[in-house]
C-alpha cells in the first residue's frame, strides 16, 4: 500500500480543518480579551463632561478613574489607559 497518498489525504483534511478553527479561534482570543479590560470589568458610568464623553468609575473626577473621548469608545479606551498608567 502507498501510505504517501495517505499521509498526503490526512494532511489535506487536517490543513482544512486547522484553516477552519483558526479564525474562530482568533475570534475568541479578542472577546477574551475585550472581556478583560478594565472599562468592561468595572463598567464606568458614561456622560457628556463639557464638550467629551467622560467614563467616571467613582463618586468624582478627584477620587475616581476617568478617561475622556470624543466618542463613548475614546473615552472607553482613555480609561483604560488611564488604569493601566495608574497602576504603575
């Protein structure tokens, strides 16, 4: 029996298969992740402050953590560098 022809006919099914994960995989890598981040852990409540959005996690902008954007999602990544630099 030629066993290339199968060893060639499994790496074919398999390189299929991987080709088909990978992707999803991938996918839930980044929600994993998206997950993780500190603006979705502790959920800073959302406002307009003047003219930015403002993500406030506490009582004020003296005490708590803040971020600020033009956009909801600016603001939402400011905060999470906002966090990150703080916990240096």
């Amino acid at each position: 029996m030629d066993y290339q022809v199968l060893v060639d006919a499994l790496q074919y099914v398999f390189g299929q298969m991987i080709s088909e994960v990978t992707p999803t995989m991938e996918c839930i890598r980044e929600t994993a992740y998206t997950m993780q981040r500190p603006s979705m852990v502790l959920k800073p409540k959302l406002s307009m402050y003047e003219n930015q959005w403002r993500a406030l996690y506490g009582e004020n902008l003296q005490e708590g953590l803040v971020g600020f954007g033009d956009s909801p999602h600016m603001a939402m990544l400011d905060f999470d560098v906002q966090y990150y630099t703080r916990a240096k």
